[in-house]
C-alpha cells in the first residue's frame, strides 16, 4: 500500500533530482523510496551479527586502546612492500 508523503527540499535540488530520475527513465518517489529502502536495510544489517559471528565474539582479547585499523595498515604494507 502506498502513502502519500510531503516533503520540503530546495526548489533546485528538486529540479536536480527530476532530471535524474527522467534520465534514469525513473520517478522521483520511485528513487526517494529505494534510497529510503536502502538505509533502513543498511541500518538493519548492521544490528544484525551472522550465527559465526556471534559465536566467535569474546573469543579475542586485544589490549585496550587496540586500533585495528592502524594494524591492520601495517601488515597490509608489509605483505604488499615485498
């Protein structure tokens, strides 16, 4: 069932988003609505942990102030450096 919704945006993002949606031979309610699709299906992955995943968290201890992102960096460089 549909719902009709009024939204305020900018006059010329509008007109920006009508052509894109013509060009794309799409609606703009048919874009709107799968852009809204799509964050409340990325916002509903990311709560939701796989059974492996699950399983496995805890199984780890890093030490405090761990910064994954740094480490992982640094064997990403040292694997591809070689």
């Amino acid at each position: 069932m549909t719902t009709k919704l009024t939204l305020t945006v900018e006059k010329d993002i509008i007109e920006l988003a009508k052509a894109y949606a013509n060009k794309k031979g799409r609606s703009l309610s048919d874009l709107i609505e799968n852009y809204l699709k799509t964050l409340v299906q990325k916002d509903k992955d990311k709560d939701e942990l796989s059974p492996t995943i699950k399983k496995l968290l805890g199984s780890v201890k890093v030490p405090k102030g761990f910064d994954y992102k740094k480490e992982l960096q640094s064997a990403l460089s040292k694997k591809y450096s070689k």
